[in-house]
C-alpha cells in the first residue's frame, strides 16, 4: 500500500540528516574560531 506524502520514516531520516550536518558544521565553526582566535592575536 502506496500513499503519497510524507511518511514517518522519511521525517526521521531528513531530521536525523539534519541532525548531523548540524553537528559537523558546529565542529568545522568551532575550530575556525579557534584556529581564528590563536593566529590573529
């Protein structure tokens, strides 16, 4: 049984895609403001 739209399983996978890429991207600004913060001073 087909539906269209959005599934459960579907908003759980994006939400944890975002999730992660949420993660990374606070791990790579956080050591660019570190790395930022220790050459510039």
């Amino acid at each position: 049984m087909r539906r269209k739209g959005i599934t459960f399983k579907q908003i759980l996978k994006w939400f944890f895609i975002g999730l992660v890429c949420a993660v990374l991207l606070a791990g790579i600004a956080e050591r660019i403001h570190h790395f930022f913060s220790v050459h510039i001073k």
